[in-house]
C-alpha cells in the first residue's frame, strides 16, 4: 500500500524568480519531482498531442512495426524493454514512440495520408516544450546560487536534443493475465538533467525517495491537470554531488490504458557522448566544477540521507 504525495508546484510564469529558484531547489533536494504550471505549453496543443498518440497506438502491431525503432527513433512495442533490469519478468507493459531534434532529419513519422497533422503536432510540442525546458534550466541555475546564464556560458546547452517519448501503458483487461509481475514502467531513474512528463490523468506513477533504504517505501505521485511533473535527472544529481536527487520512479499497470507524453530537453545519444566525446568531458568537466565545488562551499557538508556512489568526475576517464 503507497501513499499519496503532494509535490510543490513551481510557477514558471511567477515574476519573482529568485522565490522560484528557491522552492526549486528545496524541491530538487527533498524530492527530485515537482509540478511545473504556466509553463507556456497550450492545453489544445496538449490535447492534440495526446489524441495524435492516441490515433498512433489504435493502428494494428503491423502498421506499428513499419516504423520499429532505428537511430534510437521510432517504434517499441510492448514488453520490448525493461528499465529494471533486474527483474526476471519479459519486459515493461508498454509501448513506446520516439522522436528525436527536429534538425537531423533521423526522425520517423506517419504517413500523412494515415494520420493527418500527426507531424505538424509532434513538432510544434517539441518546440514548445523544448522553450519551457530553457527556461526552467535558468531557474535551476539560480536555484544552485549561479547566474541564470550558468549552463549555456559552458556550453552544456549547446546541442539542444529534446528526446520526446509518446508512452501508451494497455489496461489490465488488456494484459497479459499470467501471474508474473510485470510494471508499466519498471524502478529506474531517468539519466539526464531534467524530464518534463505530461500524463493523461490516470493514475500509476509512484517514487522512492530513499533509493538505497530497504524495504523501500513507494508513494503515489497524482497528476495536475495541464501541468507537467518534473523530475531531475542522473546528471544533474552527479553535477550537484547528489544535493538535487534523481529519484527513482515506476508505473504500475493501470486498470484501464493510460497515455503519457515525456520529454528529456537535453538528452544526450549514446553515439553523440562516443563521437563528440572530447566536448562532453570539457564541458561535463566545466559544469561539475563550477556547481559541485560551489556548493560545497555553500554547504559545508555532505548530504547524509540518500547514497551518491560516485562523484561525476570519475566516470569521465571512462568517455
């Protein structure tokens, strides 16, 4: 049995900013999740959004598997991945759409003959969401007692990717009924700098907040409607030297289907971190340096209630 949670709500919109920046920051380092409201993103936008994910998922696994996933773009059906790997169970009970920068040209999209303005939508989302992330990330500097300017003057804001996920979890009726245990979305935390989640509504999300503690105690996180939920991400924990937490989270298997729409504003590819790797470790060097010895000046202490293994500057000999 979890509990409810109620998580702050950050008005992106406030004009008193440096108050904002501060409620992030008790957020980011009592929960690692909180609500964004008045972000910018418009509620038809949303809704055209959700009904295009909606139209996508209807089309038989057939039509789906044309555009299975390739460059880290497309189609996932369901069971085909497992975000704890850990468990012995086939796979999560989902299935996934991805949609990568705009710019690339990698992107796989609907004929448009199938499904009208599906692109047009995705697209516009992306670019909406993506501007809301930027503006948070000034926030987020602020919050960490740097210049709102902070992650662009080194360079970690550079290349904007902006991974957008359209989820589709099946209602149990829907499911396989055998006995195993299988999730939604199994236990994982998620590995950027911060993820905006939009859901439909229906319930399932729940966070960890004390990952290393066991027996670990899950509560439920409830949707607002038209606002995102927030979270922080693996890199952004590393950079703060686990002062904000990237918390771990899971989807339980909804009675009835749910959709949801996430977006990593600036997620970094596996071949991207491979082939510009010399970037990533100055500008990863620069970032690090800049906020976590910050803080521990601010600070003075090491954060005692959550395990941080590492400190970000060692996994950078292994890029």
């Amino acid at each position: 049995m979890s509990n409810a949670l109620q998580l702050p709500i950050i008005d992106l919109a406030s004009p008193d900013r440096f108050s904002t920046a501060n409620s992030i920051r008790k957020a980011c380092i009592d929960y690692g999740f909180f609500y964004l409201v008045n972000h910018g993103v418009d509620e038809e936008l949303i809704k055209k959004v959700f009904e295009q994910s909606s139209n996508f998922f209807s089309f038989p696994i057939e039509e789906k598997m044309k555009l299975a996933i390739k460059n880290h773009r497309g189609y996932t059906a369901l069971y085909a991945e497992k975000l704890d790997t850990t468990l012995t169970t086939k796979g999560d009970s989902k299935e996934t759409f991805y949609l990568g920068p705009l710019a690339d040209g990698l992107n796989q999209w609907p004929l448009e003959e199938d499904l009208p303005s599906w692109r047009s939508a995705m697209e516009t989302y992306h670019q909406k969401v993506l501007s809301a992330g930027t503006k948070l990330l000034s926030l987020i500097a602020l919050s960490l007692k740097l210049d709102e300017d902070f992650f662009w003057k080194v360079g970690a804001l550079n290349e904007q990717v902006g991974v957008i996920r359209l989820l589709h979890y099946p209602g149990s009726g829907d499911s396989d009924s055998s006995s195993e245990e299988i999730y939604g979305a199994s236990a994982h935390s998620d590995y950027g700098m911060i993820t905006l989640l939009m859901t439909d509504g229906v319930p399932g999300l729940q966070i960890c907040r004390e990952k290393s503690k066991q027996p670990q105690v899950w509560e439920d996180v409830p949707s607002i409607s038209g606002a995102f939920i927030v979270n922080i991400g693996d890199m952004m924990e590393r950079w703060t030297n686990c002062l904000f937490r990237s918390t771990l989270h899971r989807v339980l298997p909804p009675r009835q289907e749910r959709y949801s729409v996430m977006i990593h504003p600036f997620a970094v590819y596996a071949e991207q971190w491979h082939s510009s790797w010399i970037l990533v470790k100055t500008v990863s060097w620069n970032v690090w340096k800049a906020v976590a010895v910050r803080l521990a000046r601010q600070e003075r202490r090491v954060r005692p209630t959550f395990s941080c293994s590492f400190i970000f500057p060692a996994i950078l000999h292994r890029l």
